[in-house]
C-alpha cells in the first residue's frame, strides 16, 4: 500500500527513556520534534502492539513535542508480555506518571482501536489533563464488540478464509467461546502452544485490518517475540472485560469529557471496530467531530484515514 503523503517526514528521536512504574514493570517511551513544542502523546493499540517510528509522522514536528509510549509488557517495555499487574487502571496511571516524569501540564492524546479506549479512560480519569483527543477505529471493549471479532457470525462472515486459520488451534468442543479457548493456551506452559496460537490470534487481526489485505502487515504476526506480546496482552484484556466494572463504562462517563475538544475518525468499513461503536459514542457525545472515512477499514495507515488523522492534529497546534 502506497505511503500517505499527509505524513510528515521522518524524523529521529530526541529522548528515549525507560520509567520504573510498578515494581514489576518498566515502560518505554521517547520524545520527539519540537523539545519545546506542545506535548502529545501517542497511545498504541492492541493492547500489546507497540509504537514504531511511523507513529511520528502524524504530528507537525515544528511544533509539536511528539511522545510515544509502550505500554505494560510491550514493544521495549519489560518484562515482554507480562501480564501480572497489567491493567486498564495501571495503564491510565502509567501515562499520569511519564506525563508527571517530564514536566508537562496538559497534552494532545491521539489514540486508534484499544489505543481509542484507552484514551477516552485516561481522558475521564485526568479531564484536567487532556487539551484535546484526536480518536480512530472507536473500540469501547463490550460483549458486543468482542463476539463481533472473536467469535463466529461477525467478522468471520466477511473474511472466511481468514477465519479459518484463526480457529485452526482450537479444539472443536472448545469453539463456543474462542476468547477463552484461546487465553488457557496463551497463558499456558506449552511454549510451542503459546507461540502457535499467539501467531495464529495475531495473524486474524492483521489480515482483517485494511479495507484491502496488507501482505506486510499479516507478514508482522510470524514474528514471535511481537506475536506473543501482542496476543497474550490483548487476549488477557479482553478475557478480564477490560478491567470495567459495566459494561458500557466509556458511555457512561462521557459527561466528564464532553468539554474536551475532539474529533473522532471512522473507517466505514472497518470490520475489527465496526462503525456502530463509533457512532454510538458519536450519539451521546455530538460536540466531537465525526467522520466516516467512506473508502477505509481498521486500520490508521489507510490513505484517506491518515490524512483526516493530520488534519485533525493539525487543526489542535493552536492550542
């Protein structure tokens, strides 16, 4: 797929930096663009997927002070795929903590798929803290929104071949709930399982994440060490419901950030987040831009997606 050409160029790092924030876990994070800028943080999705150096390039970096963080057991935070004391709220307190380490006041937060979810928590927790948010590919995690994904009569009707592969290393008498299924091997001490399934769960999402199927970005989910983490992490989320105590917790506590400026960023065709979620959020919270992208899926790479994604970082510099 051809590179949008609304991204910045590529830029190095300024800052890398590691932060101790549990006795357990050391996250990873790096400063870019202007030292002097407006801060923004960029929050990963999966959970487990990691930042890279193209998730850079969305923000002016004249003025911008482009922060990226690995979140609890991913990318270069370690211990890689560890799963105890990882949690939406230990998550929420870790962006509080890198926010407080350098010295920032209030922030951008930009946030795509769990990265969404996760910025819209930290967002109702920290209100104070959050200049604007700038969201794509809504997911809220509810019962809903997973059986869609992870279980058969949603997403597998529209990438059978796909779906195939992903029930492969599951049992036939263990079908009916796949997330499950899939969190006793992930979690299990059979290395061999572990891997074969964490390829196999990573593999489903990448190959259903772009309107048209991405060779190199499926290509991604045979790396083990990235699989692992990206599988283990995101099947333990979703395994725990998030960590919420309702099911529609994001819903619920939109009143807290109904102030924040916000633009929200859809791919009509987006079959890992479908579209209802987002414009359920988009109902009960009409002050935040929204828009369709009407030739795009899930994913933030996709031409039209990316260029309303700068648009929309472009449109906050002022503040």
């Amino acid at each position: 797929m051809p590179e949008s050409p609304a991204l910045y160029a590529k830029i190095e790092t300024f800052d890398q930096g590691f932060l101790k924030v549990s006795p357990i876990h050391t996250v990873y994070y790096e400063q870019s663009g202007n030292p002097t800028g407006k801060a923004v943080i960029y929050l990963h999705g999966g959970p487990g997927g990691g930042v890279s150096s193209h998730d850079r390039r969305y923000f002016d970096p004249s003025v911008y002070r482009i922060i990226l963080l690995d979140q609890r057991g991913a990318g270069k935070s370690t211990p890689t795929a560890c799963l105890e004391d990882n949690t939406t709220w230990a998550l929420v307190e870790d962006i509080e903590k890198l926010r407080e380490h350098l010295g920032i006041d209030k922030w951008v937060v930009f946030g795509g798929s769990w990265g969404s979810t996760l910025s819209l928590v930290y967002a109702q927790e920290h209100p104070s803290r959050v200049k604007a948010l700038i969201l794509r590919g809504i997911f809220m995690l509810r019962k809903s929104e997973l059986r869609w994904f992870y279980e058969q009569g949603g997403a597998s009707n529209i990438f059978p071949d796909a779906w195939d592969e992903y029930v492969k290393p599951i049992p036939e008498n263990e079908r009916d709930n796949f997330i499950a299924a899939y969190h006793k091997r992930l979690t299990g001490d059979n290395e061999e399982e572990r891997i074969r399934c964490a390829k196999a769960w990573s593999t489903w999402e990448c190959s259903t994440s772009k309107l048209y199927v991405d060779p190199v970005e499926v290509a991604k989910a045979s790396e083990d060490i990235w699989a692992l983490a990206f599988a283990r992490i995101e099947c333990h989320y979703f395994f725990n419901k998030g960590f919420f105590k309702t099911d529609a917790h994001i819903l619920e506590n939109v009143d807290k950030i109904r102030h924040i400026p916000a633009t929200i960023v859809q791919g009509r065709y987006d079959v890992v987040c479908p579209a209802t979620s987002a414009w359920e959020l988009h109902k009960v919270w009409p002050e935040a831009q929204f828009e369709f992208m009407a030739d795009a899926g899930h994913s933030a790479k996709e031409l039209a997606t990316t260029a309303r994604l700068v648009k929309a970082a472009d449109e906050y510099k002022t503040l």
